[in-house]
C-alpha cells in the first residue's frame, strides 16, 4: 500500500460506494457456479481515507474488479458479451490458458503457488490425503509461511464475464 493515492481517492470517492455491490454473485470456491446466497456482495465497507482497508486484497476480488471494468469498457463501447469473450479468447490466449490451467484459487481467493500446485496436482486432488505441509508454501521475498484452505478450483473468466456484462446492463437501463 502506497500512500500516493490518497489524494486521488480523496477527491473521486462518493457516499454511493458505500451502497454499491459487486455486478457478479459470489461464488462457493469449489463449487464452480454456486452461490453462496441470492445477495450481491458490498464492494467494501469503505471511507473517503485511503486505508489498508480499501484495497482489494484477495487475487479472487482483484480479478473480479478487472473482469467488470472489461464488462463496463465492452458496454460503453457497443461490444456484446460473446463478442467479448471471443476478444478475451482469441486476443489474451496466454490469459486464457492460465485461466484454464494454472490458475488456481484457495477458498479464501487467494491465488495457489506452483508448489502447493505441483503436491495437489500429485495427490489427485484428494481433500483427505494432504497434510499441513502440503498446502504450505513460503513467501520468498518476506520468508513468511502461508497455508492454502481447499478446496482449490479455476475461476470461469468467460462466466462471469457474461455475468457482469448482464448485470450492468441491467443496472444502465
């Protein structure tokens, strides 16, 4: 966190965030498609004081704020939501393939390393067959320990971009 933006968020925040919501349901990681209730989820409880707390924090919730703003930009610019993802799928086929295949998600959004990867992927996936260790990776740069919470899943970019593109769309008319 930098204080750099303080200004910046100081002058564009508005009493409207605090009412504002995620275009997008939660979803029960892990269960690709659920949801956890029929509620939209607050954007966060934030104030006109750029704090630790007003950064998205979690991989889940700072892929989700990307993946509107590309519904939003498609919208002010005319593009459908297939024609949106057929852009997403034929233009970002490096995103594409890591969406599909190496990026993983813990239960608490947070983004899997390689190696909890490489030991999940060895034990076939098997809730039952890992140990503390296991799904235990070390930070390099700070040397800290972070444990990963299954269950681990990929996140369907395509979904919820069609998703957020609907719900805007709602909301703009």
């Amino acid at each position: 966190m930098t204080s750099a933006y303080a200004e910046l968020w100081q002058s564009c925040w508005a009493e409207e965030f605090l009412t504002d919501s995620w275009a997008s349901l939660d979803h029960i990681l892990g269960e690709p498609g659920a949801v956890v209730d029929s509620e939209r989820t607050p954007l966060a409880a934030v104030g006109p004081e750029w704090t630790r707390d007003t950064l998205l924090r979690k991989a889940a919730d700072r892929r989700r704020a990307l993946l509107e703003i590309d519904a939003l930009v498609a919208l002010s610019l005319g593009i459908t939501a297939d024609e949106l993802c057929t852009i997403y799928r034929t233009q970002f086929p490096v995103l594409y393939g890591y969406d599909r295949k190496e990026y993983l998600y813990d239960a608490n959004g947070r983004l899997v390393p390689t190696s909890v990867q490489q030991v999940w992927r060895k034990k076939g996936g098997n809730e039952g067959t890992f140990t503390p260790e296991d799904l235990t990776a070390t930070h390099a740069g700070s040397g800290i320990d972070y444990r990963y919470d299954l269950p681990f899943v990929h996140l369907d970019r395509e979904a919820d971009l069609r998703t957020a593109y609907t719900e805007f769309q709602r909301r703009l008319v």
